[in-house]
C-alpha cells in the first residue's frame, strides 16, 4: 500500500525540487581541510543563528550529542537528562560509547525544574560519579513538542553553572520553538555550551545537523568528528540543502503547527482515542488509543489501508508529526481515515 500521508516523523521529509536546484548549484571542496565553501558558509550561518562563536557541520543529529558528550564529559562522569529525553532512548544509550552514566530527571513533557536539577546532582566525592553535563531539549520530542521558556532555561542552567556542570542544548527542533514562541534563537542558547539544530526534520534537507559553541570547543568537537568518521569531503552538497533550508523553511513551520492543533482537534473528537496532551505547542501530537478496543499496531495497519502512516510509540500509544510534505487538506482525509480505522 502505498504511503500518501506520512504522518510518521518530520523525518519524511523530501528535498523539494528548489531545494534539489540549490544542492545542484553547490560550490564544493574538502570539507575534512576546511576547504567546502558552503559547509564553511552554512556552519557560519547556523553559529550566528545560535549566538555562538563556531560551528561544526555534522551528519546527524546523534553525532552532535555524541560529540558533544565526549567533549564535555570524561569516563566515569554523569549526565543530567530528562527520563523522556532523545539521548536517554532511541539513540542505543548514547552515553556508553564515552562510559558515562546518565540519571534521569522526570519533568513534565521533558521539561524539568531548577530544584530538580539541585537534587539530581551528585555529591562531589569518591564514590558518586560526577554529574558533569546537564542536557536540555527544545523542544520536547516525547514530551509532545513542549517548548522550554528562555526563564527556565536560565534558570536550570545557572544551577548547574554554579556546580561546574556544563549545558547541552539538543536543539533538534530548536527551530520550531522559534517559530513559535517568536524567540529568537540565540536567546534560547544563550544560557549554554553546546547546541545544535538538526537539518533534516522540519526544516526539510535530506541530511545533517550543526552543532555549535564557543571557539575552543568547536576545535575539540572536530577531534571526535574525525575519529567518529563524520568529517566530510564534498560536504556542500548536503550544506547547500542546510543553507536553502534556513533560507525558505523556517517561516512555514508555523503552518506544521496550524496542522498538528488542527489534526489534534479531528483526534479528539474520536471516540475512545485520547490525546496525551491537549495543548499542542508545535508539531507533534500524541495520542492514545486504548479505549477504542484496538492497540497501536492495529490502528496504524488500518490507516495504512488508506494510505495514512502514523507512528507507533508503545502497545497504546501513537505519534502524528506534521512536516512540509503535510498539505492542511491531508489533515482533513487523516482525520477521516482515523475515524474509520477505529470505528
Ligand atoms: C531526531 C532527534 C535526534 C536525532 O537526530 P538525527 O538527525 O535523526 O540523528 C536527537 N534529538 C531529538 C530530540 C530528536 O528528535
């Protein structure tokens, strides 16, 4: 059956054809001696966007937390993090690769409070390890797209600046809390170390991530980007996208998150489904379906029949995400598809 509707991640995303012509145009070089003008043209942008001094163009998302782990952690050190968060899951533990450990902190929709980070800290002895790295993400991707504010930003990093413990933004949809809250980027950075944007979800290219900071510490990551096989040659190529991308998609995000409130309100009006939340801050609805007799992986074969893939987050629970490749009239036949999938 074919996909017509991928609700599935923003993720799905594919280069338009102005975006191909743009990738076409690249004017390329070795990225791995600093000699890729658009690598070099793109990281400048991002580190402007961010407020920070470097930036380093990466091919993922996870390589920018781990990365940025094995920079600012050694062996034997902790990491602070939501129980929700992405580096805590679905990156296969990123922490093992650096033997650090991670404790989880249980916010609401991924976000958590400055008294939470107090006492998520370990004592300084011989026999805890060293809380070290305290991770933020914006915005919260299995808390629902939730937005961190600039306050509590400031407020749980000073925390940990007070300890010694440096911040990490993981900024994969950093850009849709922009968009949204009408914050500008460097705002939100501001109050940490490390941060990156992720190229590939709802800004639409095919590949990469930018991960930015101070000087020194952008010239530390490139070591790890080296050793971990993600310097680059003709880089642009996939710079060029990065480039057209923060150039033509960051506008339109807040049409994403006109369509995920709208489908929101086609869902909720579902018999037995439920939303995990009601307030629908950018472009990723939750739900859960267990009242309505099916699981998760019933549903989702169902909508498949009619062309509709929506994720599968655990036995009940699902996740629509909205993207470019999202027209509002797809919201209305998702809605309708839904409905009789349950029914
Ligand atoms: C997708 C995602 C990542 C990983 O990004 P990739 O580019 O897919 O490697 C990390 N953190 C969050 C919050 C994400 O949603």
């Amino acid at each position: 059956m074919k996909i017509e509707i991928d609700l599935v991640s923003d993720t799905a995303t594919l280069p338009t054809p102005e975006m191909r012509e743009a990738i076409a145009k690249a004017s390329v070089g070795d990225e791995q001696r600093g000699e890729d003008p658009s690598t070099r043209e793109l990281c400048a942008m991002v580190a402007n966007l961010l407020g920070k001094e470097a930036a380093v163009f990466l091919p993922s998302g996870v390589m920018c937390n781990q990365i940025a782990i094995a920079t600012l952690c050694r062996p034997g050190d902790e990491i602070l993090a939501d129980v929700t968060a992405h580096i805590v899951e679905p990156e296969g533990g990123a922490a093992i690769l650096n033997n650090v450990t991670v404790r989880t902190i249980a916010g609401v929709r991924g976000i958590y409070t400055a008294e939470q980070v107090e006492s998520g800290i370990r004592p300084v002895d011989n026999r805890s390890p060293k809380t070290q790295l305290l991770v933020i993400e914006q915005t919260t991707n299995r808390g629902g797209g939730a937005i961190w504010s600039m306050d509590n930003i400031e407020a749980v990093t000073s925390v940990a600046r007070r300890h010694g413990i440096a911040s990490h933004m993981d900024g994969a949809r950093l850009i849709n809390a922009v968009v949204q809250s009408g914050v500008p980027a460097k705002f939100f950075s501001q109050y940490v170390d490390s941060v990156w944007i992720d190229l590939s979800k709802g800004l639409g290219a095919p590949v990469g991530a930018v991960l930015a900071g101070s000087e020194s510490y952008i010239k530390h990551c490139w070591f790890w980007k080296h050793r971990l096989g993600g310097a680059m040659r003709q880089s642009g190529i996939l710079a060029a996208a990065g480039i057209y991308a923060l150039q033509n998609h960051v506008d339109r995000l807040i049409d994403d998150h006109n369509n995920a409130r709208a489908l929101a309100k086609l869902i909720k009006a579902i018999p037995g489904i439920r939303l995990a939340w009601d307030d629908i801050e950018t472009n990723l609805v939750f739900f859960d379906v267990e009242n309505t007799g099916y699981t998760a992986k019933d549903i989702s074969e169902r909508l498949l029949t009619h062309g509709v893939r929506v994720g599968v987050v655990s036995e009940y629970g699902m996740r629509a995400v909205t993207h470019l490749g999202i027209k509002t009239s797809d919201i209305k036949n998702t809605g309708i598809a839904l409905a009789e999938a349950c029914a």
